[in-house]
C-alpha cells in the first residue's frame, strides 16, 4: 500500500510507515503533508481462496495549521483509494482488487496541527 499511495498521491510529501523520527519538529516542515500507512486490522477472505482482507488505517498529517493543504491531501488519497479496482498493482508482488474507505475523521493534535485518519479495507492478494 505504501508504494502505491508514494505513487498515486502526488501531493503527499512522503509516505511512510511510522512517523520519522524528529518529523514534528518546526523546522522539519518541508516533510509535510505527509501520509503514515498501517496495518491495524483483517484477516482472510473466510472462501478458500487466498484473498486477504487488509483493513488499513492511513493517518494525513499536515503542516502546521494549514489544514487546506492537508485537506487536499486526504481528498487525493480518498481519490487514489477509489481507483483500486479489478486487478491493480499495489506491489510486483501484491494485486488488489478493490478499497473500499470505511472511516474519514478529522483529529488535529493538541499543537492544532490537522490531522484526518482514515480507515480502508483492501482485497488484495499475492500477484500470480
């Protein structure tokens, strides 16, 4: 999911795993807005297929207070999301056949900086 959202969200400043070390310190502003992409959930698709049921959660972090920008951010990930659809590559190795976005709430962190977190869950499987 990584490379395909570095790939497909062209506004993002970056996608990472986890929060860089040291990326919410002010003068590490030219990282932002940024895209945080995790795993928190799913499982397997209960047929006998091998289909995984991913439910991801991608957390967009903006800069400063400039929700704007970290608004357009999420909009293009939403965007970026909806295309996954029939067969798309997520990875040389990993097919997705669709995402479908469960959750989009706004949680800015205490120091105002905004924040939207989204929830998604992907049919994805290994590529063939």
């Amino acid at each position: 999911m990584k490379e395909y959202l570095a790939t497909n969200v062209a506004s993002a400043k970056g996608v990472y795993l986890g929060v860089p070390e040291g990326a919410l310190d002010p003068a590490n502003s030219k990282m932002f807005p940024m895209l945080v992409v995790q795993r928190v959930g799913g499982g397997q698709d209960p047929s006998e297929a091998l289909i995984d049921l991913a439910l991801v959660q991608i957390t967009v972090i903006g800069k400063g207070r400039d929700s704007k920008g970290c608004y357009d951010v999420t909009a293009d990930t939403r965007d970026a999301l909806a295309a996954i659809r029939g067969n798309t590559a997520l990875r040389s190795d990993v097919v997705a056949w669709g995402a479908e976005v469960n959750n989009v709430s706004y949680s800015p962190d205490v120091d105002g900086r905004p924040r939207y977190v989204i929830l998604t869950q992907v049919t994805a499987a290994a590529a063939s």
